[in-house]
C-alpha cells in the first residue's frame, strides 16, 4: 500500500502542476535508513520459508526494522506529514509487536484476494502476517479493510496504512506544490521574459 500511496501522490502532484525540482535538495536524517530496511523487509519475506532458523527469527527482525523505521520517522517528524506516517506505522508496530511479530489478517477481508492466499495464511509457517482469530490481539488494526472495484489493485489494509498514507500525500505534495523550490521558475524562462520587448 506505501508504493500505492507514493504513486497517488506524484500522480496529484503532476496534475496540481507540481514538479520534482525540491527532491534534489530533500536532506532526511539517516536517509539511507529507509532503502535499506526495504532490502531487508524483501530478502525476510522472499527467504524465511526456506530457512528455518530465518523463519524463527524473521517476526523479531521485523519488529526490529519498524523500531529503525520509526526512530528514523522520529528524526525527521518536522518535514509536513511525517507526523502522520509515524503514527500509521507505529499503529502497525503496534498490532505486530503484539501478536509475535505478524501482521493479523482478517480472513472475511482476504476473501476479496485469491483463494490461494487464504490457504497459505492459514498453512504457512512463517510469514509477515497471519490469520486473525479470537485470541488476536488489537485485531482491529489489523489487515481488515478490503479494496477492490474500481480500485485498480485489489488487497487489504489496515488504519495504520491508511493513516500512514495520508502522511505520505502531503509531505509529496509539500515537495512538489508547496516547496520554495517547486516554486521557482526555470532560468531559460526568466531570461526569455528579461529579453522581451515593451
């Protein structure tokens, strides 16, 4: 759902008008942070049915990548919207941390995916999520919201998504609209103006 969010938000910006010139100056905290705990995230995901020891450790690495994850949100909690994205992720740390790692999954709300996921849900010895039940904790935060038609890409999602999100659209559109450098006006046209006759 962040690539989802990423991609609404430039799509919003381009049509407000906005441009990419604020990107070159963003100067984050621990910039690199964000890249690399992606990589990790994907190199957990892609491996820990395949390593039993990764498999065991995998629900304690991802708790350890959002700790990483909202310390570098924490660093950086003054840029427009940031706010917002730390509390949407710490609402998924939040739920994760309390049942062992794994993001709870409604499985009424994962009926709208392939039946296939359901199974390995509920089969599958290791994974990011796993099937919400009775004994879930803060299940609520969970992946229970599902989007399909009209939405291009059908998945579940959970509040902390969405908040998180939100954050995200505005500190993009901050770049690209709001921005002192989105604001300028580019040389050639300010020399073409400087040149024009009265």
């Amino acid at each position: 759902m962040v690539f989802d969010g990423i991609l609404i938000s430039f799509i919003v910006g381009i049509l407000r008008k906005g441009n990419l010139r604020a990107f070159s100056q963003l100067n984050l905290k621990w910039g690199w942070v964000f890249p690399l705990l992606l990589v990790v995230q994907l190199a957990v995901f892609m491996l820990q049915n395949d390593s039993e020891l990764l498999g065991q450790l995998s629900g304690s690495i991802y708790i350890v990548v959002y700790i990483i994850g909202l310390l570098f949100l924490f660093l950086n909690r003054r840029n427009p919207g940031f706010v917002l994205i730390f509390i949407g992720v710490f609402l998924n740390f939040l739920v994760m941390v309390l049942n062992g790692g794994r993001m709870p999954v409604s499985v009424e709300a994962a009926a709208v995916l392939d039946p296939g996921y359901i199974e390995a849900l509920k089969e599958t010895l290791y994974a990011k999520h796993s099937a919400l039940t009775s004994s879930t904790h803060l299940g609520f935060l969970g992946d229970v919201i599902p989007i399909s038609d009209p939405y291009p890409r059908t998945q579940i999602i959970s509040i902390g998504d969405i908040i998180m999100n939100i954050g995200i659209f505005f500190f993009i559109q901050y770049l690209m609209v709001h921005h002192p450098l989105s604001k300028k006006e580019d040389v050639s046209s300010l020399s073409l103006k400087g040149g024009e006759e009265r």
